[in-house]
C-alpha cells in the first residue's frame, strides 16, 4: 500500500475504534433499555468494521503501530470533545505530545 492510502486505512481505523467505544460508553448511560440495545448493537457493529478493516489490508500492523497510536490520540479528543463536550486537561494534552513522540520514534527509527 502507498503511504496515503495507509494513512487513510489507519485514520478510519482509529475512528472506527474510538467511536465503536463511544458507542458503548453512550449506551452504559443511557436510560432506556432499548436504547440501551441499542447502542451496545451499534458499538458492537462499529467494532467489528474496526477489526475487519485494520486486519483486512496485507500489512505489518505491528510495524505501524506507532502511527495508529497518535492517530487513535487524536481521534479519541476529537470524539471527547464533539460526543461528550469534554476538552482535553493539560495533563492529557502533554500525555498526548509523549504519545505523538512515541508514535513517530516507533514508526521513524530504524535499527
């Protein structure tokens, strides 16, 4: 795969994955039942688009690990924020700078 179309897999993988969680965390608040079932179902659903597509491609997702850690970071805040209206603390904003860096060393540094 060219490296866009990595990224691109990888940036849907990571918002599959964050929003299939905020699916469930969604669904353990919500009052009714049906709902509820609802959006356990959905989260399931989206979860299970997750799996498939991360696995789907013939890579080494091992190797792009450190790429899909920062891209997850962001996508998660981004979710927090637009799902729930939680902006990120300071103390979380530096951790995600330590993720980035991590995420880049992982995927840069070449032995």
């Amino acid at each position: 795969m060219r490296h866009f179309s990595i990224l691109v897999v990888l940036t849907l993988a990571a918002v599959l994955e964050a929003g299939g969680d905020a699916l469930a965390r969604t669904g353990l608040h919500a009052h009714a039942m049906g709902m509820r079932v609802g959006f356990f179902a959905l989260g399931a659903a989206v979860l299970f688009s997750y799996g498939i597509t991360v696995n789907l491609p013939n890579w080494d997702f091992g190797r792009l690990l450190g790429v899909y850690v920062a891209l997850f970071f962001g996508v998660a805040q981004v979710i927090n924020l637009a799902a729930f209206g939680v902006r990120p603390s300071l103390p979380i904003l530096c951790g995600g700078v330590l993720i980035v860096a991590g995420g880049l060393l992982m995927t840069f540094w070449k032995t």
